[in-house]
C-alpha cells in the first residue's frame, strides 16, 4: 500500500517520460549513464562545462527520440547547477532523476600531494556531488519523489596506490551517500550509488594502458574490464519503480575484485 501510494503520488509507474540530470554527463562513465537512461525513455540533460561536449552528446541523446537541453554547468559552481536546475525545471516541469558523475584524480605519492591539489579533488568529488544533492534534491523533496545515483568508487572501500585524496573524497561520497538516504527516506526521496570497478575511460585512460592496468585485469575474477553496459543495468535497477524500499546503498560493479580480498 505504501508503495502503491508513493507511485501514486510522483505519478511515475515505468521509466518512459521520466528527466533525469546527469552532472559530469559528457564523457567516460557519465556519459555512458547518460546515454542508457535515453536509452530507457528517460527525458536526459546531460551537463558539463565543455560546451562542445554538451552539445554533441545533445544529439546523441536526441537519437533516442528523448528530449534534452544543452546547458552547461560546473559543480564546482553552485550557482551554475541552480540555473541549470531552474531551466530543466522550466522546460521538464519536474526531475525524478539525478546522477552525480562528475570527478578527477591525481596519482601523485601523498607526500608530493599539494593542498590546493588536494582540496581541488575534494570539492569536485565530494563537495560537487553534496551541491547537485542539495540543489536538485530541493525539488525531489518538495514533490515527494526523487531518485539520486552518486558515482563512487571502489576507492570507497579499499585503499589504491598513491591516490590518497581520490580515495578519501570517495569514501565521503559513500558516507554522503548513506547520510542522505536515512535523512531523505521519509520523503520517498532514495539515494544510492555504484561503486565501477575498471572500466576504460577517459579519467583511467593512462593508468589503463600501462603494465597496472593489465596487473588489475589479472586481478579482477572475472578477467576483464567492466563494459559500460554494465554499470547501466545496476543505474536502472536503481531509478525504477522496482527499486522502491532500496536506499543508502553502494551497489559495486566490479567483476569481483572486492570479493576477492587481493591487496590493489
């Protein structure tokens, strides 16, 4: 009864018709997140500071036969994510969906670690994702439904070499993550996150073409990166109506590494 009444309420039974708001939605995993949501019926903006960027995934977005907007933002900036909030809300007339993707590292040994290096990679880890909750969850609580996915890492849970702030940042994501879901939960507002394992992207790219790279592919179980399709399956579970009484959850994708106790 409880969750026939939320769906009554956000007048939402199926994906289809649904907007969602990817930040960091132009490139590696936001990009492919992005895309699967199109993919699914999902209304998607697709949101960075690239122009150019934003632009071109518009029109792959738009090949799906969903509408877009092509508004650039920085989740470094709030005021940015409140005027692309403001005209998603003005042509969408509501958000179900938000995606925090947004992010960057820096392998530097932690001794050589700078602190504007390190409080750069906090606020666009850490502090970008708390400002898009906050921003574009005003909304969701103000409507009595929301679905919030952060991007966190398996940094969340384990600790990799010479990649210290990217680590910690992610293991607040986590925490941020579970914080927001108990606090939220009253208002049929879930928020969750995945936890990618390797999957090739622009971010990794150097770290993925180099002797560590194939070192971690020998030590995923599963002997392989992840395909981005993969990450899609765990984001839709996580938006969909099937996922109501699921909250403050870090759903990994990962091939196995965790489960597999090997030192990284």
């Amino acid at each position: 009864m409880v969750v026939e009444d939320e769906r009554k309420r956000s007048g939402v039974h199926s994906l289809e018709g649904q907007c969602a708001v990817v930040l960091g939605g132009t490139s590696g995993i936001g990009r492919s997140l992005a895309l699967g949501l199109a993919r699914h019926g999902v209304s998607v903006v697709a949101s960075s500071r690239n122009e150019a960027s934003v632009s071109a995934i518009g029109d792959e977005i738009e090949a799906f036969g969903v509408r877009t907007l092509r508004v650039c933002s920085d989740v470094a900036d709030r005021g940015s994510l409140v005027q692309l909030r403001d005209a998603v809300l003005a042509e969408f007339g509501s958000i179900q969906i938000l995606v925090n993707s947004a992010g960057m590292t820096k392998r530097t040994p932690t001794l050589d670690v700078g602190e504007e290096t390190w409080l750069r990679i906090m606020d666009i880890n850490l502090t970008g994702t708390l400002r898009g909750c906050q921003v574009f969850g005003e909304p969701m609580l103000e409507q009595g439904f929301g679905r919030i996915v952060n991007v966190a890492s398996l940094s969340t849970f384990v600790a990799f070499h010479e990649v210290a702030a990217y680590g910690a940042s992610k293991a607040a994501v986590g925490a941020l993550t579970r914080s927001l879901a108990v606090e939220w939960a009253p208002r049929c507002v879930t928020v969750n996150a995945i936890a990618p394992g390797v999957f090739p992207t622009a971010l990794n790219r150097k770290i993925i073409d180099s002797p560590r790279g194939q070192e971690l592919v020998q030590r995923t179980p599963m002997g392989r990166y992840g395909e981005p399709e993969e990450l899609v399956s765990a984001l839709i579970y996580l938006v969909s109506p099937q996922s109501t009484f699921t909250t403050g959850q870090i759903v990994v994708v990962d091939g196995g590494i965790l489960a597999s106790g090997v030192n990284q």
